[in-house]
C-alpha cells in the first residue's frame, strides 16, 4: 500500500454570490493510512463481540480476552481496568458521562465499573448465556444475550431489572438508543427491531431485509428517524432505515461482512467496518432529502468514497472520538488503529488535532 496515498471527497456549498461567479467546491482529505497503531494482544477473534468504545472524557476501553485495558487519548497513558477470573469480555459501554462503564461477559453477567476509582460498582445477573450488547439511555442499561432477551435495567434502584423485552429468536448482539430513546437490537435470527418503550410486548417495527446476523445497528446523530444496520457474511448488506415507518430506504452490497458501523457527527457521512477478505473501513456519502414520513422525497442515495486497508485480520468493531472525527478500529490482528476520517464537530478541532499530531507513548494498549 502507499502510504501517502489520498482518497479526496468534493463537498459542495450553494448560495447565492452576489460579488462574482462561486468559488471552487472545498475538497476534504481522507488519509489512507491509520496515523497511530497500539499492539493489542489478547484480542478475541469473535465476530459477535463488541471490544472497544470511547468515552466523553477521551479514555479509550478495549477488551483483550478478559482483561479490560484503559487508554488515555489525552495524555497516552494505559491502564488495567480489571481481569475477569474466567471467560472473556463481550461488550463495552461507556455511560454518556464517560466516567463510568458497562461491561457485558461471556458468562451472561453485566458489570458496572467506576474508572476513575477502578472500582465495581454493580454485577447484575439474569441472562441465561452470554451478553452480547449493551447500551445506555440515561439511567437505564440494557442489555442483549444467547437467551434472545432485552433486560432494562435502571442502575439507581436495589431491584434493578424494570423491563424484559422479548423479539428476538436468537442471540442479541447489537444494540444502540437514539437521543429519544428509541432502542434498535440486532439479533443472530437476521433481524432488526425496533422499540420505543422498556414495557412493549413486541417490537414497534420487525425489519427482516437482512440474510445473516446483524450485529452492526447505529442510529443517524442528525436525524433522529434514520437508522443504518449492517448484516454477516452470508448477507453483506448495508441498510438504511426509515425507522419511523419501518421502510427500507436504501441497501447496497457491502462485499463482506459488516460488524460495526458509526456517523459523523455533522456530514452526511458513516464508516463500515467488515471481516474478510480485505477487512477494511468503507467510508460512504449518504444523500437525503427528507426521511420524514410526513414529508414525500425521494430515495436516498449510498455511494462509496473510500476505502481504508491496513488490518490483516478482521475488524470487531469501531470507537469514535468526543468530537466525532477520529474512528478508532479493534481487529482480529490484535491492532487497535487510529484513522482521522470525519470533520470534527464545531468547537472542536484543536482537541483532535492535538491527538492526532501528539507523540507515540505506547506501542501496546497493555
């Protein structure tokens, strides 16, 4: 691969210019090449498991097997969080204020930890297999398991389960609430639902488009009803959704399996992640109208602009940044990546830059 490779995106502004003709469209530069790679030994190669998550505070979380590691993206420092006595880490959440996290295991218990103090807070039990999701909304944490159940639960009461959503036929593997709290879950039995309450008896919408496991389910930041979800091998699509009345809006042919998948945070822009045989990021424009379902508009459009190469093992999931333009990649090479992909949200370009540009401390998260 060369590595000054460049892969250009032309985003283009119309007004009105009253002072001579319009100027030239802006072109954005995507590096083809991850500007800092972490050695990340003990990474499972399961492509159900959900390894690494950013917080608000920019400390990364990334499960190696199980033992959870601590990255500060600030200052560069690792730590241990913790290690489990048996079996292995399959999911991680940070709660919105980036202190504290959630952490799912392979034995179907959910852990809360303190990070700050290095310190278990809670361990809720109640699935019967492994924990294949969670998620937050507020004070509420659920979670999705082997036993094809959605437990809500709310951390501040003694009684903590307060929901039990059953829609799925198989293991759950991903989920992810929207700021209105609207859950998505992703299940091994192919399909998406959708739900807007923890009491719902069944899903308020059963999206069956998918052939294979979706694992990867990410709602839209600027519009509220748009979902994408993406499928396993055996289907390697890409979704988006019209959550709001349950309608396909668009699908394309990934190539490959897809396991994870984040937003910009301002672009009508998403990243994918897939497996074999070049288990790569695709960067895709997505052009929308309106998906209002009050509003008529036209299909959406999904193209590819870029495509970014340098993990030899297939990636297991994706972490973005506080300011939304760093993607953090955990692969089954036992590399963790960092690519500057996206436009970084306004008022927050110095905190990104001065990542990207800073030093190396560390060439393993251990």
């Amino acid at each position: 691969m060369v590595r000054n490779q460049r892969s250009v995106i032309r985003v283009y502004f119309f007004s009105s210019n009253r002072d001579g003709p319009p100027k030239r469209p802006l072109a954005r530069v995507i590096p083809q090449t991850a500007f800092r790679v972490l050695d990340a030994p003990g990474l499972v190669d399961d492509f159900y498991i959900h390894p690494v998550d950013w917080s608000s505070r920019n400390v990364i979380a990334v499960a190696l097997s199980g033992d959870v590691h601590l990255f500060d993206a600030t200052d560069g420092r690792s730590f241990p969080l913790f290690s489990l006595p048996s079996g292995h880490v399959t999911s991680l959440k940070w709660t919105a204020e980036g202190s504290h996290i959630s952490v799912g295991t392979s034995h179907g218990e959910l852990q809360i930890w303190d990070s700050t103090q290095r310190k278990l807070l809670r361990s809720l039990k109640g699935h019967d297999g492994r924990v294949g999701a969670v998620a937050w909304h507020d004070h509420i944490l659920s979670s999705g398991a082997s036993d094809a159940e959605i437990h809500h639960h709310d951390v501040r009461v003694r009684d903590a389960l307060v929901g039990n959503l059953k829609g799925h036929e198989d293991l759950v593997c991903g989920l992810d609430y929207n700021e209105d709290g609207v859950l998505a879950s992703g299940g091994n039995d192919n399909t998406v639902c959708i739900w807007e309450s923890r009491m719902q008896e069944r899903p308020l919408h059963t999206l069956v488009q998918h052939r294979a496991a979706a694992k990867a389910v990410k709602w839209c930041p600027w519009q509220r009803n748009l979902l994408a979800s993406g499928g396993g091998s055996a289907d390697r699509q890409i979704c988006i959704w019209n959550a709001s009345s349950g309608r396909l809006a668009k699908s394309v042919d990934a190539e490959s399996q897809v396991t994870d998948i984040v937003w910009a945070l301002q672009d009508k822009e998403l990243v994918t992640a897939h497996g074999y045989s070049r288990n790569q990021l695709s960067v895709w424009n997505l052009h929308s109208p309106s998906l209002s379902p009050s509003v008529p508009s036209t299909l959406p459009s999904l193209t590819k602009s870029a495509d970014l190469e340098g993990h030899t093992g297939r990636i297991l999931g994706l972490a973005q940044s506080p300011d939304g333009a760093l993607v953090a990649s955990a692969s089954a090479d036992e590399t963790l990546r960092f690519w500057q992909i996206f436009t970084p949200a306004a008022g927050e370009k110095k905190k990104s830059d001065r990542y990207e540009n800073s030093t190396p401390r560390l060439r393993s998260i251990r």
